[in-house]
C-alpha cells in the first residue's frame, strides 16, 4: 500500500490541464462492446479504475492497442462468453464497479451477461435496481446467485418500451441506453440522467449508426438498430478534477490557469465555488483563479446561512462537496454543506476536525463548516483516503496545513486522478509517494 508524503504551506502557481472524464471513459470504454468494428477513443484518463476496466475487457477478448499515453484502439470482435462465469471475472468485477457498464452492451449484442456485484467507494449504498429495472423492461431475464454474489441476464433479443426510470441513475441510464439501441423497436427513457457525460456517450452511439433523439434532456427516444460499426470519440475534461483544481486554487494558490476545461460543460460548478467567495475568470476555455487572500462565503437575499447541496445535473455534482466543504474551511463565513444523494460521504469531516477545521456534522448528510478566513491554518495531520473524493479533499487540506502530513490508502486517490502528485508539484507543491 503507498501513502503520500504532503508538506504543506507551499504556494502553487502556474497552468495545469485537466484529464480526461473518468465516468465518460467508463460508459464509452464499455460502448466498444457494441460493435465489432474498431473504435478509437481519445483522451482516455491514465487512472486506476480506467487501466483495471481496459484490462477486463482484455481479458473477455477485446484487441486494444494503445497508440499514445491517452489514445486507444478497441475491436471487441471476438469475445469469450465462457469467461465469464469464470471466478477470476466474477473476482474482479466485484473490484471495479465500472465493471457493471459491461452489461447493457453484452446482453444487446450478444443476449446474455454475468456480471459480479460491483465494488468501488464506501459512501454508501449504490443500488443497481434502476439497471435491472431497465433491463426487465426490455425482456431480459435476470437471476441473482447467492453462492458466487453474480447476476446473470439473458435476452434473445431486447425489445424496445417505455419507461420511467425510479431515479436518474447517471450510470442506469448509460447502461440502459446501451443496451436500448440494439432493441427491436422504440424505447423512450424518462427521467434520464442527462449529464454531459450521457450526451457524449450518445453522440458516440449516433456516431456509430445508432438513432437517440432527445440528447441533454431527461426523455430520450431510441431506435433501435440491427448494427452498430466503428467510430472515432474525444472524452471531454474531467469536470470533477476542473472543481478540485479550482478548490486547489483558492486554498493555496497564487495565480493558477486551468488550461482546455470545456466551459460549456461545467454547468454551475463554478457558480457554486463563486458562491464561497471564490474568484473564477473565464478567458476562453481556461480557467483563471487569482491568488485570494481572503474569499467571502455569500449569503441568501434574505440573510440565511449559505447551502450548498447536491443534486441530478443540471445541479451540483455529489463528487465536489467534499471539495467544497474543504475550500469552506478558510473561507470567511460559515455554510450548510447538504449531501443528499449519498449517506455516507461526509463521514471524512472527522479527520478535517482533528486538523483543526470547525465542523459541525449534524448528521450523516449535513455538516456546518465555519472558516477561518486564513487567520488559523490547519494542522498536518496523518489520514486514511476512504473514496477518491474523500481523497483529493484531504490532499487540498493536506497541501494549505501547518507541517507535514499523511495520506494512506491512495489508490483511492489513483482510482480518479493521473500522476497528481507530478502535475500538482510542477506547480509548487511538495508531495512524495512512499511505499508502507
């Protein structure tokens, strides 16, 4: 196991890009599934759960050549249905909870799929009865085995419905669309996730010869279609990493440019730093965050304490509270940090106590940060990383405290971000990998 070294108290400066979308790389890594023509994706972020879910494919089959750092080749011509009753399969999908974004593909295109109950973050319970639900509708039939913890789906050939889906599930609706543009018929999805990540993976669907209408909306009508081919397909920035530099900026920054962010695609995320007195320039599609020796939390028209909460696109994305919450911490004023989707997510605020934050957690959904206005500096401390957002707010914590600090368990933090620690250092900062 490796931990990060973090002295903290170093100013950064200076231009860094952001990497591609993890969660688009999911969806669209798994789309190649689809066809057995080659597709050739760009961008693809070099990060744990990406490079583990390469790998799977691979090993069920799929040709994947890598022609850059960040530019691949798929052909899923051949695949080994067989493997995938296997143990080694079942092992590792339940590792990878990218892993379920295989199903929809493998039962359009082939009519059958055994896929292992997912693993991933520990925030909480992430249901997949919104992807069963999908599938059900589409006349799979699916049956879940105590013995080996799998769930195995066969359909002849999916026919298409509609349906209303219980809750905008971004990777449900990924799923379900992918497994919709193989179907016999027309499907329509109401209340689709429609994050920008959803709009990608359907162009690149269109793109190969599938027909989905309805695109950025939450009511998506598809066609289906008897073969998708090849395509060509550029994963947009990750936005969650554009939000944790911007938080990076305004905790120790001194003068940061985030360079090619997809502006139109970051939705209210800066709004919503701009809300803890953040100051955000737009030049082009960089980001500019001036060195801020104060920044003031605002407060509603009517004088209430300030809330940040999270919520389906267009709202605030869950995987930047955490960020936010920590930026909150030497804000001046005090804000509700309200984590709806996830229970149990905020349960990292107890290592920002002991650095010295004022939080209160008022239970597992709510916590009230009052900032310190940098008259107070956090304390270095040693943590454990228990999700990859979770993570990357204790290394911003981390990188603005008094003296040296710890941070075990960073595969968490590799499951979501490229080199950090050579990118956050070619800005000033002082981090060390180290192996326990």
């Amino acid at each position: 196991m490796e931990s990060f070294i973090i002295e903290g108290g170093h100013p950064l400066s200076g231009t860094i890009t952001p990497q591609g979308a993890k969660n688009e790389a999911l969806e669209v890594i798994c789309a190649t599934l689809l066809t057995d023509e080659e597709v050739s994706i760009d961008n693809v972020p070099d990060i744990l759960d990406v490079n583990n879910l390469i790998l799977l494919l691979k090993d069920i089959g799929v040709r994947v050549e890598r022609n850059s750092k960040n530019n691949y080749t798929f052909c899923a011509k051949e695949i080994n249905l067989d493997y995938l009753n296997s143990e080694e399969f079942v092992r590792k999908c339940a590792s990878l909870r990218g892993s379920v974004l295989m199903i929809g593909p493998l039962l359009a295109r082939f009519g059958k799929a055994v896929v292992a109950k997912p693993g991933g973050d520990k925030i909480g319970r992430r249901r997949l009865d919104t992807h069963f639900l999908g599938f059900k509708n589409l006349g799979a039939k699916f049956v879940h085995s105590e013995n080996n913890n799998t769930f195995e789906i066969k359909a002849k050939r999916l026919k298409g419905t509609n349906m209303l889906l219980d809750e905008a599930s971004v990777t449900g609706t990924a799923n379900i669309i992918m497994a919709a543009v193989l179907a016999k018929g027309h499907t329509t999805i109401y209340n689709a996730a429609c994050e920008p990540y959803i709009q990608q993976l359907c162009r690149m669907l269109n793109n190969m010869g599938a027909k989905i209408s309805g695109i950025a909306s939450n009511l998506l009508t598809i066609e289906g279609v008897d073969k998708l081919h090849g395509t060509s397909h550029k994963i947009l920035p990750d936005m969650i990493e554009v939000g944790s530099f911007i938080g990076m900026a305004a905790m120790v920054g001194n003068g940061m440019r985030i360079k090619n962010v997809s502006v139109e695609n970051l939705g209210i995320i800066p709004e919503a730093f701009r809300r803890l007195g953040v100051k955000i320039l737009i030049e082009g599609d960089d980001l500019y965050i001036p060195h801020m020796p104060h920044y003031q939390v605002d407060s509603f028209i009517d004088g209430s304490i300030m809330t940040l909460a999270d919520a389906p696109w267009p709202g605030l994305t869950p995987d930047l509270l955490s960020v936010l919450l920590v930026v909150a911490t030497q804000a001046r004023g005090s804000v509700l940090i309200h984590q709806k989707m996830f229970e149990s997510r905020l349960f990292f605020v107890d290592k920002l106590i002991d650095m010295g934050a004022q939080i209160i957690l008022c239970d597992p959904h709510r916590a009230v940060v009052v900032g310190h206005d940098h008259k107070v500096r956090l304390r270095a401390g040693r943590m454990t990383s228990p999700d990859i957002r979770a993570g990357i707010a204790l290394l911003i914590a981390a990188l603005s405290a008094n003296g040296t600090s710890r941070i075990d368990n960073i595969a968490q933090i590799d499951r979501g971000y490229e080199d950090i620690e050579g990118r956050l250092n070619a800005l000033g900062a002082n981090i060390k990998r180290v192996n326990n």
